[in-house]
C-alpha cells in the first residue's frame, strides 16, 4: 500500500519523527501522520497548520507499506467520542493512540479524517519491530530524473465555511 507525507524539504529525505505531542500521540512517542491520497495529505497539512510559508519547499513523500492486514489495526468511527474531532477530545484520542503505540500490535493504525470522515489517515509507529522491514519512502523522481515534487505550492490563504 502506499501512503503520502507532506514535510519541509529539510526532512523529506528520511522517515522520522519529532516526537511531538498531535492529535493521536502524547509527547515521546515517535509517530509519523500520513494519508491514504495525495489529495488527503495536502488538505490536512493546510487545515492544521496555522500558517504556509510559501517561500519553503515542501515535498510530498511516497511511503510504501508491505500490504499485510496483521500490519494494520483500525479505529473507526462507532469506536470515538461524540465530540472527537474537538481539541477538546484530544486527551481521550491521545490516550488511544498512546495505548496502540505501547502495545506495538500493529505498525499501521488506521483513522478516520477528522477533515474528511469517509477518508483515512495511518499512523506509522517507528518504533515498532516492523517499521525498518515492512515499510520505504521516497521522493518520486521525473523522467529527467528531478524531483516531481520539488516543490509543492500550498495557497497561503484558505477560506472553509
């Protein structure tokens, strides 16, 4: 399967994460976000970050994942709070996620958008035994052999209603 990271030029080159406290982990645990399209990623990067600066290069990240169901575990929606796509809820979420990344069941946990809730975004646990051996990336290369997505231009300004 393939999934999509959008990031800053600066860390397109490999798979890491900041261990930064989001959405589905607490702070410490080393989970890379990613979506299931091209389309997916771009949005949730623009929706959730505050800001774009249009003069950095972001690149867009093909991440191929071994197709194995034993890889994935799978929130889904009947399974989250009334009010999950709050940062109210994000305790409740954060313990969730927290839980799948200590058990190390599963490299993959698969969940709903909270953009786009018929749409699905995968957590990758870099820490589980797995991530080195079932899952790559790269930067896709054109035919003249430069990056197709040298640079991806993100509008600045998005108005959602």
């Amino acid at each position: 399967m393939e999934l999509f990271r959008i990031s800053l030029d600066t860390y397109a080159a490999a798979l890491t994460a900041s261990g930064a406290a989001n959405r589905w982990n607490v702070a410490g645990q080393y989970v890379l976000y990613t979506g299931s399209s091209r389309s997916l990623s771009t949005l949730e990067l623009v929706v959730h970050r505050g800001s774009i600066e249009p003069t950095k290069d972001y690149r867009m990240m093909v991440i191929s994942v071994a197709d194995e169901d034993h890889l994935v575990q799978q929130i889904h929606l009947s399974d989250l709070p009334k009010d999950w796509r709050t940062m109210a809820a994000y305790p409740v979420l954060q313990q969730t996620g927290a839980a799948w990344y200590a058990k190390e069941e599963s490299l993959l946990l698969k969940i709903p958008s909270a953009i786009i809730t018929q749409e699905y975004n995968y957590l990758i646990n870099t820490t589980h035994p797995d991530f080195g051996k079932k899952s790559n990336s790269s930067v896709p290369k054109t035919t003249s052999g430069t990056d197709a997505y040298s640079k991806l231009y993100l509008p600045t300004n998005i108005w959602i209603s």
